[in-house]
C-alpha cells in the first residue's frame, strides 16, 4: 500500500493545479498547435503483442475495442481527467496527407456520451463508428491499413487520473495479408516522429515473454535520445517467465536499472490481465497484479516500480514535471512561429481582389521601388534593403549597392582605357610593353576587362618606316616638311579603334549590374508571382529600352573616332604640341653641336650655333610630327571619351532614367486589365495567405492560453511543489 507522502503525491499531483495545466496543454492541441510546435506528452510505443494495448487499458479503466484490431492503426490520444460523472468523447484529427475535402469531412466528426456507471459499451461503438468514418480497412490489400490521422479520445471520470497519452501503433517486421511492406515503414516513420519531439516522454513498452535483444524500442529510442533522459521502461508479462529462471533474474535487473541500457527515468513492471482472465473487472485485475508482485524475488523491487497504481503516479509526476520545465521553452517557440507568420503575411501583401485594391498594391510597391532605386543612386544606403549585405563583402558580390558598383567599374574602364585601349603601343628600346601597371588587377569582374582587347607593340623604327610609306602613297600638296593630315588621320582612328568594344562590354558589364539591382530590389518588395508579372511586362521591356538608349549613344561618341577627322579645339593641344616640337629642335641641335667635326666634343661657338639652326627639316623630322600630333590628339580625346561614356552614355541614359522605370504616375496611368495581370492573386497565394492567418490565430489563441495560465500560477498562494518519488532499496537510479 502506498504511504501517506506518496498519498499526498497523488493528491498534490492530481489537484485543480495540475488539472488546470494539462488542460491548457491540450487546449492547445485541440486549437491546433501542436501540429505548429513541439508539445510535451507522453507517447506509449513498443513491438506489436508487447502488451502496449492492455497498459493503456490498466491506465485508463478502459476496454478498447480488439475485435479488428484497428485502435492500433493509426496515433490514438488518450486524455484522461478527474470529474464526478463519467464521460467519453471521440474526436478525429485529421492527418497531412488528407485532401481539404476529406479534412473539412473528419472535423465535423466529434460524438460524446455519459455512460452509467462502469459501462464502456458505449465508448467501443464510438471509436468504431470514428475508425469508419477515418475509412480504415485491414481487408483492403492495396492499402497500408494504416491511417496518419489521429484518434482523439477523451475519458473523464471520478477515479481517472490526470493524463495525457498517444498511444502509436506496434511496430512490427513480418509481413501478412492485413500488414504490408507499406505499413511496416509507415509504422516505422510515425513512431520515429513522435520520438523526435524533445518534449516528449518515450514510454517504452517491453514484453517479458520475448527475449530484451528481440526488442530494438530502446535501440530506437537511444537515436533521439542517446542518453535515455526521457524514457521511461515499461516491462509486461512478467508472469510468463518461470519463477528463479536465469530470463526473471536479467529481468530483474534491467528493472533495478543495474543493467545496461539504463534509463534516467528508470524502469516499472505492470502484470496485466491473461487471456483466461480477459473478463474479469478492475479490481480484481489490481489484486491479481498486487498478489503477483508478493511472491518470488519481486518484492526485492521497489513497490514505486511495480503496478499500475504507481504507475499512474509516476507517470502524473513525470509529465506535470514536463510541462512545468518546458513552459518557458514553449512560449518561445510560439513567439518564434508568430513573428515568422507575420513576417510571412508581410511578404504576401495584403489581399487584393478588386482593381482598386490591386492597383493601391502596385502603387505601393512602385513607391517603395522609387525610393529604394533613389538611394541606391545616390549611394546614401539607409533602408533596410541595403542592410543585408556585409560590409566586407567584394562590391560587385553586393548588387544591391548600385552606386557603389558603377563606380567601380568606371574605375576598372578607365584603367583599361588608359592602358590597353589604344591600337598600338610604340616600344622603345628601353622600354618593356607588358609591364603596365593596373590599379584594379586581381579585383573580381577586372579580368574581363583587361582581355577584351590586347593592343599591338610595334618598334618605333617600323612605325617610321610605315608613316614614311603612307606619306609617300599619299602625298598631296603640303610643302616639305609639313605632315599629311590624311595620314594624321588614319593612325589615329587605329589607334582609337578598340574604344567602341571597350566601352561596348563596359556598358553591358553595367546595364547587367542596374538588372541585378532592380530585380533584387523587385524581389525584395513581391512576393514570386507577382515580380516575375512586374518584371517580365514592366521592368525587364523598360531595362531593354535603356539597354538600346545608351547603346545608341554610343554610336554617337564612338562616330567621330571611326569616322571623323581630329579637330583639336583644345589649347592643351597646341601647348603640348608646341612644347615637343620645342624639345625635339632642341635635342636636334644639342646632337649637331655635341658633333661639330672638331676634336673637341661639347665646344661649339657662333658659328656652329649659326650653321646647326639653318639646318632644314628632314622627312624624319615631320614623321615624328605625326606621331606627337596622333598622340597628344589620342590621349586628349580619349579623357573626353572615357567622360562622356560614363557621364552622357552610362549616367544620363542608364542610371537616371532608371528612377523612371517603375512608378506610382505610370500605375495610375493602367488600364484595369493591366492591373489585374500584374496584381491579381494567384490561388496559392490565397491560399497561403489562408494558410497562414488560420496558423496565426491558432498560435496567438495558444499564446494567450499561455499567459493566462502563467498569470494563474503567479498568483497562487503557494507555489507547486514536485514531490520526490520513493525512494528505491537499491539506491537511485542511475
């Protein structure tokens, strides 16, 4: 018999407190939670014929319907509460492979009956008329007989404890006509998903009638749980094993928790009902059992370990416990799911069935796309858009800095430019053409940059040799001495022919970088339908338009390289033109004065200054005009170049027009079938829309049965007190 603690256990454990939280626990089942978030439960699992069925029947004081053997076909919850009259009630949850259609069907099933006295009768026609209506039929072969849906059972009553179970169906290995090869891994996938939820208590059912290592529930279980702290052992059948056998002693001590594996919450033992004593009530079950434990070495294990009404104890004990520790943990995670929820309905919008509300959807969106495109020009980085990316990130990696990703290509242009966009580079005999110097090598995107064209060396003895050839082959009516301009002409639309492939690739390099922009700013404002409508009818037509703008203007700058004659208008031209003529007389007549035919090099008086300065201008002298009057003329225009790419090609028709590619003016502007192509909600987002304000009120319905229960146990008088179960003989479990 138990003692008076353990009599103020059951009575402490089962008082209006701990009723009022299990009950909050399962109104949060019954609203739906649970299929949202991790509830703490108890779930009864073990091997088919481990005796799972006749547990739940000793716990609950009640018969299950076994003439089909069907209650064992699907997940049943057993919720089990104190109150003066007797009381069933059966319910279906419907599981997720149930189409809307058939879970709208088994909602709408819910009986209730107040049996007199101990009659279950009553009860068994429920949970048959349930299974019918769950369609479950073991004769059909093409089924796995099997059913994800959930049997929701609740039984009230003067002398029931304070429990919530799931019972899971018996797995099993062997296939038969009623069990297939389907079952078996359904079986397999449900018990290993209820196992998984950390806030469950994993009460596993062994039969002593089979050999320990015939039975992998623990080896199952140890997959969640490698250290066994929320199992609980429950051997059947004891009184099958013959009394002193080496079978009971291994029994024994796998009870005592002496053997591996052992468990945190140790072990019980229950003797159920043989099958000659099938028909026979309560009571003498009890007695049966209580006379069992007295003989043989079983009283050596302690009475808290033993039979069905310690059983309900512990087990009262172990879940209240549960709840209690992981009631901060719960609230969080319906915290979690609801801010997730929200965040899910925000990217959604808001619902959008007539034109009106469609078209205040895209005005909105347009705005925010406006604003966010204006930032993102202007460089100024302030909304929420921009924070997503690192600061360290490489800056063509981060599309979404535009600014900050046209000025760095308009680097790598200009570096290019500068080193590699001429036609031909002139070597000197000093001079090595492969060593320039690029500010931007190694950077990611540059390499493109520097392939797409490699300029020409050629020797400045084989340069004069061919302006002297083209002077000759093109000889007009200058004088002596005097440069072709024909010939000035030519060189310098070869040296300027690789600026359009330059600045074209630049261009695109750019173009690609505003698509990136505008359609991560699209996608961060829509949801997938609705940007793919606005980008392929609106954003990606516009883009396009820009694309052929700036191409467009380039033809215009790259015209006159191709086409045009130089026109030096710039005094910067002459200044230089003149400074190198300058320098060029000057060394000229420092080398005839250094060679004046004495023997005395570096002297030189009057005469000789007089004689070196009527020295006519040789042909060499005005071919080395042309190449300074090509060059200066080259290195001028191609800084006007490089600035109108980036100012009047890239600036004015790429990137200002893109403000313009998608605003609130022009939506106002659609006509209603336009509006309705771009906005109109498609029906999966409906129905996620749906979806996700039935979770949402579901979570904020178990939120605020939370905090309601939180508030009731702050202001109680005295707080809940886990008392300590009896010890064992043996010392405590390990």
């Amino acid at each position: 018999m138990p003692d008076s603690s353990q009599d103020q256990a059951l009575k402490g454990l089962q008082s209006s407190n701990a009723k009022i939280l299990f009950d909050k626990i399962d109104e949060l089942r019954t609203i739906g939670v649970g299929g949202l978030v991790e509830l703490p439960q108890l779930i009864v699992c073990g091997k088919q014929s481990s005796g799972k069925s006749s547990v739940l029947e000793a716990i609950s004081r009640v018969r299950f319907p076994t003439k089909t053997k069907l209650c064992t076909r699907f997940a049943t919850e057993v919720i089990l509460r104190r109150s003066p009259e007797p009381r069933f009630k059966v319910s279906i949850d419907p599981g997720e492979s149930r189409t809307d259609e058939d879970r709208e069907r088994l909602q709408k099933f819910c009986l209730e009956v107040f049996p007199k006295g101990d009659d279950d009768t009553p009860f068994k026609d429920l949970v048959e008329k349930a299974q019918e209506w769950m369609g479950i039929d073991s004769a059909v072969e093409s089924s796995t007989g099997f059913s994800d849906d959930v049997l929701k059972v609740e039984i009230s009553g003067p002398e029931k404890p304070e429990l919530t179970l799931v019972d899971l169906p018996g797995l099993y290995e062997a296939k038969s006509k009623e069990q297939t090869t389907e079952g078996i891994q359904f079986v397999q996938k449900i018990t290993e998903k209820y196992m998984r939820n950390e806030r469950s208590i994993i009460l596993a059912v062994l039969s002593a009638k089979f050999n320990y290592v015939h039975q992998d529930i623990l080896d199952r279980a140890e997959q969640v749980d490698p250290e066994f702290k929320r199992v609980l052992g429950i051997v059947t059948a004891p009184d099958l094993m013959a009394s002193g056998s080496e079978e009971e002693d291994e029994w024994l001590e796998y009870i005592r928790n002496e053997k591996e594996p052992k468990l945190k919450l140790g072990w019980h033992v229950l003797r159920n009902r043989a099958y000659a004593e099938r028909n026979i009530d309560d009571k003498e079950r009890d007695d049966e059992e209580k006379e069992f434990f007295e003989t043989g070495k079983w009283p050596s294990i302690s009475r808290a370990h033993v039979g069905i009404e310690s059983l309900r104890r512990r087990l009262s004990d172990i879940l209240f416990d549960q709840v209690r520790r992981n009631f901060p943990g719960l609230v969080r995670d319906i915290q979690t799911k609801i801010a997730s929820h929200k965040h899910n309905l925000s990217n959604l919008g808001t619902p959008r069935s007539t034109t009106q509300e469609q078209r205040s959807f895209l005005v909105d969106i347009s705005t925010k796309f406006s604003n966010i495109v204006n930032q993102g020009l202007s460089g100024f980085y302030e909304h929420g858009f921009f924070e997503e990316m690192e600061d360290d990130t490489p800056i063509l990696d981060n599309r979404r800095r535009l600014r900050a990703v046209i000025s760095e290509l308009n680097e790598y242009f200009v570096d290019v430019m500068t080193t590699r966009g001429c036609g031909r580079i002139i070597v000197y005999d000093d001079s090595h053409p492969d060593e320039f110097l690029f500010r931007n090598f190694g950077k990611p995107g540059f390499k493109q940059y520097m392939d797409c064209w490699i300029p020409k060396n050629v020797s400045l003895n084989d340069l004069m040799v061919e302006i002297r050839e083209s002077l000759r082959l093109q000889r007009g009516r200058e004088t002596p001495g005097n440069s072709n301009p024909l010939v000035v002409r030519e060189l310098y639309r070869q040296q300027a022919y690789p600026w359009e492939s330059i600045a074209r690739m630049h261009i695109e390099t750019a173009h690609d970088a505003v698509t990136k922009f505008a359609c991560s700013v699209l996608k961060y404002l829509t949801d997938r339908n609705t940007f793919s409508a606005i980008y392929k009818d609106i954003i990606a037509p516009e883009l396009e338009i820009l694309k052929l703008s700036v191409l467009e203007k380039l033809k215009e700058l790259t015209s006159h390289p191709k086409h045009g004659h130089p026109l030096p208008v710039r005094q910067e031209y002459l200044t230089e033109i003149l400074g190198l003529r300058k320098r060029r007389q000057l060394e000229a007549l420092q080398q005839k004065l250094n060679n004046n035919g004495t023997d005395q090099p570096g002297w030189f008086n009057y005469d000789h200054i007089r004689t070196a300065g009527h020295q006519t201008m040789d042909n060499d002298v005005a071919v080395m005009e042309i190449i300074d009057q090509v060059d200066v003329y080259y290195r001028l225009s191609r800084s006007t170049f490089i600035d109108n790419i980036a100012i009047l090609a890239i600036e004015n028709c790429l990137l200002i027009p893109l403000e313009g590619v998608f605003t609130s003016l022009a939506v106002s502007k659609m006509d209603p079938k336009q509006i309705r192509s771009l906005a109109n909600e498609p029906a999966h987002v409906q129905s996620d829309r749906e979806r996700y304000i039935s979770q949402l009120e579901k979570l904020e319905a178990g939120l605020r049965t939370l905090n309601i229960l939180n508030r009731e146990e702050s202001s109680l008088a005295t707080p809940i007190v886990f008392v300590s179960r009896a010890p064992s003989p043996f010392g405590p479990s390990k």
